[in-house]
C-alpha cells in the first residue's frame, strides 16, 4: 500500500501570472478613471450650488435692541433666532437641497470602481491586503450613498414639522429628535468607518509596491481619516485626490507607473544625487582640479617667458 504524501497540495489557487494581470485591469483601470472623472465633475457643482445658496442665508447671530425695534416699527422684524432662519432657507429652497444630496450621493457611489481596483491592484502585488476590504468598501460607500440622499429629502420634512410647532430654537431640536433624520444618520457613520479605513489602506499599500506617487499614498490616508473625521466637509480636497489618482492611472502624470505595466511590485527609484553643473564661458566644471600658481600667467600681465636659471653661467 502506497504511503501518502507528507505534502499536500494546497486547496487555494495559483496567484495570477504578472501578464494576467496587466490584462485584467485594463478594462477596471479604464472604468474606474471615468467614473472618477465624472465624480469630480459632480462634487464641484454641488461645492458651487453650496456656496451659491449659503450667501442667501440671513445672518441672526448678531442683533442689537435698536434694530430689533426698528424692525418691528416696520413690519420686518427679524426671526427668533438663527436656527429658524436657516429652517425657513432649507424650506424655501428644499428642491435645491434634494439636488445637493443627490450630487454627493453619486460622487460616494462613482469612488467604488478606483478604490476597489487600487485595493485589489495592490493585493496581488504583494500588498498586506485582506480580499474582504473590496466588498466592505463597496458596502460603505453605498451607505454613505443612501444616508446623503435620505438626510436631504428628511430634512426639510423635518423643519415643516418644526414649523408647525411653533418654529423656535427649542421647537426645531425637539422635531429633530423625534424625526427619521436621526435614523439617516446611522449609515452615514457606519459607511464613514467602512469606507474610510480601507481607502486608507489602499492608499499606503498602493504607494509600496510602486502603484501610486509617494505624497499620493500618504495623501489618500488623510483622505480616509476625514471619513471618520469630517474636518473637511466641502469634498474638495477628497476631489483633488481623486484627480491626481486618476491622472497617475491613465498616465497622464508623468507617464503610468512601472508597476502597473509589469503586474508586480515595482520599487520607487531613491531619488537622484543633483549632477554638478557647467560653468558659463566653458572655464569647467565645478570641483576641478586645481591650477598649478606656477604655470599659471601673472595677474594682469602675460605670461613670463623661461629664462635661465639663476646661478648658471651664461
């Protein structure tokens, strides 16, 4: 009877050729360029109807008794506080607000086909990646998607119901606690965690094996912690990151890095010593060699013909 073999073959499949690779991402690298394209596209227009619509917002944080008074004599007396102004703009503009949610909406969803080809890319490079980020960061960007669009068509539902009570500071924080909108907020932080730390994590490990520029990769890592932490709540530096990652994959920064030509790992070239540089007149080199005081002519005068030497008869 046959002994069996003290190795057995193993149940997990062969890593791709560096050449199936190359072939493979041509098609994903395309997609996810457009995709990003058209994302940037959108997160500008929505920055820009943003800021269109905030400079209509009436300021209430400061008002003095003269024109409080003034205001009343005249039938225009100012609103209780600020936080009705701002209810009464969201309520007169919610058709711009539902616009605003729909654009962000998109911008989250368009970012799933670059950062999953960067976390797979980088996977099958070498790069310490679980396979199960790609689905979790599809899944937290799809949160992010749905909670936008759902936080901008229930707020102003939410401020009609605040109206209704009466529309002061505390009627507006009493209807935002017993609304949906506290619901909405649920996917936006677990989509926010989701997605952010694996955008991280693509983002360094596509730097090592050489898929991404340097400030690029510890760039995309501060772009996953304003995920977790939106200290950065426009979108437009997330937007310049997505424009530089999708110009360094259509080659368009310099050329396409060598680790996406070779389908492997690519160490980053360490950066050249500067070369010495000419000086003008074609006088050498700097760090040449030093003139002999010599043979060198006198300052200010031609060079002193040989005689003989001193002591030796003529």
């Amino acid at each position: 009877m046959a002994r069996p073999p003290k190795t057995l073959p193993s149940s997990e499949p062969a890593a791709p050729a560096p050449s199936q690779i190359v072939e493979a991402e041509v098609t994903p690298r395309r997609n996810a360029v457009i995709a990003t394209g058209i994302a940037v596209l959108l997160t500008v227009v929505a920055v820009i109807l943003e800021h269109l619509l905030s400079n209509e917002v009436p300021d209430f944080h400061q008002i003095d008794i003269v024109q409080s008074m003034a205001g009343t004599a005249t039938g225009t007396a100012p609103g209780h506080s600020f936080l009705t102004a701002v209810g009464t703009f969201k309520l007169d503009h919610a058709t711009e607000t539902e616009l605003i949610s729909i654009l962000r909406a998109l911008t989250y969803a368009l970012m799933i086909p670059l950062v999953v080809l960067l976390l797979r890319a980088a996977r099958l490079r070498g790069g310490t990646l679980g396979k199960f980020l790609e689905p979790v960061v599809t899944i937290g960007l799809a949160l992010l998607a749905i909670g936008t669009v759902a936080a901008g068509f229930l707020e102003p539902a939410f401020y009609r119901h605040a109206k209704e009570l009466g529309f002061t500071p505390g009627d507006i924080r009493y209807a935002y606690k017993h609304s949906s909108l506290v619901f909405a907020s649920i996917p936006l932080t677990i989509g926010a965690l989701a997605a952010g730390v694996p955008i991280a994590l693509a983002s360094i490990q596509s730097f090592r094996v050489g898929l991404l520029p340097t400030f690029a990769g510890y760039m995309g890592v501060l772009i996953g912690m304003l995920f977790i932490l939106p200290f950065e709540p426009t979108g437009l530096l997330r937007a310049l990151w997505l424009s530089w990652v999708a110009a360094t994959i259509a080659g368009g920064m310099g050329g396409l890095p060598p680790a996406w030509a070779a389908g492997e790992a690519v160490e980053m070239a360490p950066r050249q010593p500067r070369q010495p540089r000419e000086s003008i007149g074609g006088r050498g080199k700097k760090g040449s060699e030093p003139v002999d005081v010599e043979k060198a002519p006198a300052a200010g005068g031609k060079k002193k013909p040989a005689g003989k030497p001193k002591g030796i008869p003529g």
